[in-house]
C-alpha cells in the first residue's frame, strides 16, 4: 500500500484538476489569440471555453480521473472503472474525445475490456491520441505502486487507447509520478521511470487482464510489432522534454508527453502550468498533466484557485456544482480503501 501520506496524492488531484480548469479557457486558441483576449500571463479561470465550461470548472481530463477513482472505490478492478467511465459518458459531458468516446460506445459485449483496443483497430492501428494518458494519474491516486502501478496503469490506459505509444507513455508517467513523489530530483525520476518504461512487458500485461483476447488477434499482433519502437518514441521524447523541447501541444500522446515532461520541472506551481496554458491547442490536457506531475513533486496550488474549483458535468457519483474542495479526499480514500485491498 501506499507509502506517500494521503496528503501527497490529494494534493496531486487538487493540481491536476485546477491545472485542468486554467486551461479550459484557452483550449484550441492560439497563443496570438489568447494573448490577445487574456494578456501575456494567466493566473485566474477565465470564462472563453469552447465547450462552455464555466470559470473554474475542470473538462473530461479531471472529470474521467475522478471517474476511475469512483469505480475503483466499487472494488470492481477494471471492470469498475469501464463501468464507471461509461456511466460518466452516458450523462452526456459537453466534451468526450473521439477515441474515449468509440472505445467506450463500443458495441462489443457490455463487460468486455476491448473496447479501448477494438476502436484502436478500428483507425487501421493509427489513433493515438493523449486521452490515456490525461487520466491515468488515477492510478498512482488509488495507491497501486511499483510492478503493480506499471500494470495497471497499462491496462486503464488502454480500455480506451490500446496503442502502445499511449499505453508505455502512461506507464512512464504513473512511474514518473511515484519517483517524485518518493522525492527524487526531476532528472533523475525521469531517468529511473525509462527504466520501468523499458522493461515493462506491456502485451503480456494486456494479455494477463484480459484486454486482449482471441476476438482481437489482429490488434495483439499490431501492437507486438510496434511496442519496441513506441517504447524508443517515449523514451526520445522524455529526453527531449527534459532538454526544453517541445514539438507541438497538439493531442497526440508524444506531444503531450513531451510538452508536460518540459513545463513541469519549473520552480513553482504557476509557472509549471502557466506556459501550458498560454500556448492553447490541447491546453487543458497538457495543463492537466502537467498538473499532476507538480502536484507529485509537492508543489502547491495557489489557494485561491481551489475555493472555487468545480467539475464541469454531473454524473452518478458526482454533482457539477460540487466544491472539488469539500468531495475530492472522501473519493480518493474510498479508492484507497478498496485498491489496497486488492493488491
Ligand atoms: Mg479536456
């Protein structure tokens, strides 16, 4: 079970989550264009998001975190956390990525785990966008760990993204996040998480969950043809980010990565976020991930940005107008309770 105080991992979440809601305001902008409409800085929820969030409301990235905290706290494993997620899909949220959303509408059996690897089957094995890794820091929240966080964490990732970019880019971060937060320096955690990245066995993870199984053949194979050239992809963009890099913010996972691994080593919490934020594209998504990085290195949220933190959609578990504040440690500690109970 957890060695972290469950300080530590609240504190995550509350990072994520208003990272999240900084950067709904700029999603899909221009930085020409938010410089414009905001100024050169970006320190309060404004009001601007496409998808009508209001200021201080976190999208489907914080939204879907909270979700996989709620169904593993039905001690259902991965079969509670696909439950939880689609009862989340089915209120209807004002945004669902295009991969999440046909992965989780697939047609396959109601329990089945495939749908993740199905709707990666489905874009001829090409769609490999961020919405894995966006949430996967539920995973380090619940309180799995070491050869278990690796597992897990490939195993979540792909109930919606089964390419093995997405699925190895998930496992370096949840590891990223364990080896910061057991306090090693930036470089260093980044180093020790590309080890666990490169020995991790992600198809016999996926194999062993029952992710794959013989209705998608096709898919296992794609992905043991591919997995040693994603695990090099993550492992060049990890490395690039920390040199200062950063390609695109685009919602491809390698953006993402590589963009979260160059802002989140800054000196404080704000200016972690703030360049996320102020570039625009996938803003919030990058901003999120960011967020829990910095989060796990202990940094701060300012607290004037959780008083008014929210989620932006109502789903069983979860009410909109709900202070993150007064609910996110009663969700964290009832998945807590029942992840350690399974490990
Ligand atoms: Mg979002």
């Amino acid at each position: 079970m957890s060695e972290c105080p469950m300080t530590d991992v609240n504190g995550t979440l509350f990072s994520l989550a208003a990272a999240d809601a900084l950067g709904a305001a700029t999603e899909f902008k221009t930085p020409q264009a938010i410089a414009s409409r905001y100024g050169p800085t970006f320190t309060d929820y404004q009001p601007g998001s496409v998808f009508g969030f209001a200021p201080g409301e976190a999208t489907d990235d914080t939204q879907m975190v909270v979700a996989t905290l709620l169904g593993y706290a039905r001690k259902g494993g991965l079969e509670g956390v696909l439950a939880a997620l689609r009862e989340w899909l089915a209120a209807g949220p004002p945004d669902v990525g295009g991969l999440t959303g046909a992965a989780l509408r697939s047609n396959s059996l109601a329990n089945s785990l495939d749908g993740g690897v199905r709707a990666w089957q489905d874009s001829a094995f090409q769609s490999a966008g961020n919405g894995g890794l966006m949430r996967i820091a539920a995973v380090w929240i619940a309180g799995f760990r070491g050869a278990e966080l690796a597992r897990e964490s490939a195993a979540v990732t792909a109930l919606t993204h089964a390419d093995p970019r997405c699925v190895y880019a998930s496992v370096f971060l949840t590891a990223f996040l364990e080896a910061l937060a057991g306090g090693q320096p930036y470089a260093g955690a980044a180093a020790s998480a590309l080890q666990i990245t490169d020995a991790f066995d992600g198809r016999a993870a996926l194999l062993d969950c029952g992710v794959f199984g013989i209705g998608t053949r096709d898919a296992h194979l794609a992905f043991r043809d591919r997995e040693r050239q994603a695990r090099a992809e993550v492992r060049t963009r990890v490395r690039s980010g920390l040199g200062g890099k950063l390609t695109s913010q685009s919602g491809f996972v390698l953006d993402t990565l590589e963009a979260a691994v160059k802002h989140a080593g800054a000196g404080t919490w704000h200016a972690c976020v703030e360049p996320a934020v102020l570039l625009g594209d996938d803003s919030d998504t990058v901003a999120c991930v960011v967020g829990a990085i910095a989060g796990a290195r202990g940094l701060e949220v300012p607290p004037y940005l959780l008083a008014p933190l929210r989620l932006g959609h109502t789903w069983p578990g979860w009410q909109r107008d709900w202070a993150c504040t007064g609910h996110f440690p009663a969700v964290v500690q009832a998945a807590q309770a029942q992840c350690a109970q399974t490990q």
